[in-house]
C-alpha cells in the first residue's frame, strides 16, 4: 500500500477511534452515575427499614449540634448589641461655666468639623438643668436655686467608637478651647468587647468539640454497619470491586444520617425558639427594653444542613476506610 493511501487509511480511522473513545467515556460515566443513584436510594431505603435504630442515631446528631449552634445564635444576637451600643458610645465635654450659648454653639460646631467626630448635640445649661429635674423629680426645690450651676456640654458621638480611637479623641477635645473637661466611660464597653470574644471562643471550641461527637457516632454506627455486611465486601472484593466501589454505600449512610441529624437539630431549635420567646420578652419588657429571640435564618438554615451532612460524610469515610483496610477476602 502506497504512503498516500496509508494517511488516507489513517484519517479515515482517526474520527471513528475519536468517537469510539466518547461513546466509551460516556458509557462509563452512565455506570458512575447510575450506581451512585442506586446506592443513594438503597442506603435510604436501609435506614427507612430500621426506623428505630436510624432515628436515635440521628437524635445523638442533633443533640450535638444543638449546643453550639444555639451559643452561634446568642452570639449573634449580641453582635447586633454590640453594635448598637457602638453607636451608643458617646464622649460628654462639658465647657466653661462663664461659656454663653452663642459661644456654645461656636463650640459644637468647631468640634463637628473634626473628621474624628460623626455628630455633635449641643446641651444647654438651662437644657441640662430642665433634664436634672426631670430625672430626679425636684423641680420644686431646683427651682429656688438663684442660678443655674450646671455648664453646657456638648455629645460627641466619634467615628470609631474603639477604646483607643475614644481615648485619642478625647484628648483632642480637651485642648479646644471652651471645653473644661472631657467624661469618658469606656469600662463597661471593654467588658462587654471582652465577653463576646470569650464567647465566640467559647463557641468555637465546643463547636470543634461536638463536631469530634458526630464523627464518632456516625463513625461507630457506619462500623457496625461493615461488620454486619463484612462477607457480602469480601464477596465483592474477590470478584473486583474497589475500595471505591465498597466505600460508596456506606457514604451515602453517613450523609444522610447527618442530614437527618441536622434536619432534627433545626426543628429542636425552632420549637425552643417558640417555647423561649415569650418569657424572654416579658423579661427584657420588664427593664424596660425589647429583645426577640434569635432564630436560623435562610443562610444559617443551609449551613446547619450543610455542615451535618458534610460531618456525616466525614465520619462514614473514616469508619469504612479504617476497617476496608482490615478486610482481607478468605
């Protein structure tokens, strides 16, 4: 055969190798999926068979998912505290008792224009007397008071409400001239910063902790589970099947007894939502302030879900990958 017809015999042959390769390819990526659905839907159906036994075990799961999931909840719920105490957190200079309210006024306004300051109130000494009064209901023997002893003050509410950011600034207001003296309360502020970073701690290490006790129970059940199944995997194995191929069954358990797990965990957490609302705001109703407790939203919903089922996953894979490597077919 001449090399012209050689390259045509080749190129001929070429699309059909070409093609033959895709329809192999494809053909083994239909196996893949279809085993992977058969044994999605067969280790559901194993777990619907055992009914009893599936439900505690996804119980232990979402009772070990409840805890830091409800302290994420309360963390959240002071983050937003902590943030409207942010922008509660205010600086108070009070000025010159021989200070008028015309110059006053020139005060606040020279100290609104620091780029440090967000906003400025202005409190006059006839203000701040009306305020006193009202406060501690002596109007009639303030009243008898020839003048008036309290200075104007100024609120200055700062950009950034840190301590540090606070403790500059008010050294800055106390060299304007006008300003007798500067009050600054930052003791409760850093309290309060320092409880919430010992709760996200807190939360982060008991998060750790039972995310550890889900793997072992569904490590534990999935072990019991290739016991019981031990001479159907030595059958397999002898005949060819992988470890992949062994493995996948017990993945597709674990995965869904996290997502069953995490499904419990969300229901428990709403209905204690709904049990604890209404003592909580007629608590917080009672000191006179407004509180709704925190739920899951959307987001938060999806990573509880999420992070079970991928807890699940996790264990299962651990589980069968310790003991496939123990099992030697006889």
């Amino acid at each position: 055969m001449s090399e012209r017809e050689n390259a045509k015999a080749a190129r001929s042959a070429s699309p059909r190798g070409a093609r033959s390769q895709r329809t192999v390819m494809r053909s083994r990526f239909s196996a893949w999926a279809r085993h992977h659905r058969a044994m999605c839907l067969d280790s559901a159906g194993r777990l619907i068979r055992t009914p009893v036994a599936s439900l505690l075990t996804m119980l232990a799961i979402a009772i070990a998912l409840i805890l830091p999931t409800a302290l994420w909840l309360s963390l959240d719920g002071a983050r937003l505290l902590d943030a409207e105490l942010d922008e509660s957190a205010t600086l108070t200079a009070y000025l010159d008792s021989d200070v008028d309210e015309g110059e006053a006024m020139r005060v606040a306004e020279a100290l609104g224009a620091s780029p440090d300051v967000e906003a400025v109130r202005l409190i006059t000494a006839a203000e701040g007397m009306a305020e006193f009064q009202q406060a501690l209901g002596l109007e009639d023997a303030l009243d008898r008071l020839e003048t008036n002893p309290l200075p104007a003050s100024i609120v200055v509410s700062p950009e950034d409400a840190s301590p540090e950011a606070m403790r500059s600034l008010a050294t800055q207001l106390e060299a304007v001239g006008g300003v007798d003296e500067v009050r600054l309360d930052l003791a409760w502020l850093e309290r309060l910063k320092r409880l919430a970073e010992l709760g996200r701690r807190v939360t982060l290490a008991l998060g750790v902790l039972f995310g550890l006790g889900v793997l072992l129970v569904v490590g534990n059940t999935i072990r019991l589970a290739v016991e019981s199944r031990r001479q159907e995997i030595e059958v397999v194995t002898l005949i060819g099947a992988t470890h992949g191929f062994v493995r996948r069954p017990f993945l597709y358990s674990g995965a869904w007894y996290g997502l069953g797990g995490g499904l419990l965990a969300w229901v428990l957490l709403a209905l204690g939502r709904q049990w604890l609302s209404a003592p909580a705001t007629a608590l917080a109703e009672s000191y006179g302030a407004s509180f709704t407790m925190p739920g899951l939203d959307g987001a938060g919903s999806a990573t509880l879900l999420v992070s079970s089922t991928l807890l699940g996953l996790l264990g299962a894979w651990m589980a069968v990958s310790r003991h496939l490597a123990d099992i030697r077919p006889r």
